[in-house]
C-alpha cells in the first residue's frame, strides 16, 4: 500500500509568497526547506534512489532568497 500523503509547502522567495503540494511518504523542516529550493529553483532535483545524498540544508536555500518555509498536511 503506498503510504505516501499530500503537503503544503508555503515559503517566500525575494519577499514573494509562494506554494506548492508535493506527494512524500514523510515530511519535516528540513524537507520542507530542500523542496522549497527546488521549487524556487535554486537546488536541483536529485535522482530517485539517490534522494537522501543531495538534500539541501536551510543555510544554503537561504542564501538564495527563500525564507519563511511552512509545511502541513492537507
């Protein structure tokens, strides 16, 4: 059975409100942060299988105008 739910990722980017729904089987702040930079396309989308080598932190979306990143279930 595919335990995978929906999500609401809320961030700014440059002081623009933005969001999306993503589908992941778990979420938390630093997921929500690396999710918001591919959003904003400032953090590349890693390779399924691959997922858990390139995960972005928080500083680095940062620096790029992303702030302010929110996540809940829907």
């Amino acid at each position: 059975m595919n335990s995978a739910k929906l999500y609401v990722i809320e961030y700014t980017l440059h002081g623009t409100p933005k969001s999306f729904i993503i589908r992941l089987a778990r979420m938390d702040n630093a997921v929500a942060w690396h999710w918001a930079g591919c959003d904003a396309g400032v953090v590349r989308i890693g390779r399924p299988g691959r997922e858990n080598e390139n995960k972005s932190s928080r500083l680095e979306v940062e620096k790029h105008g992303v702030a302010d990143v929110k996540w809940r279930a829907t």
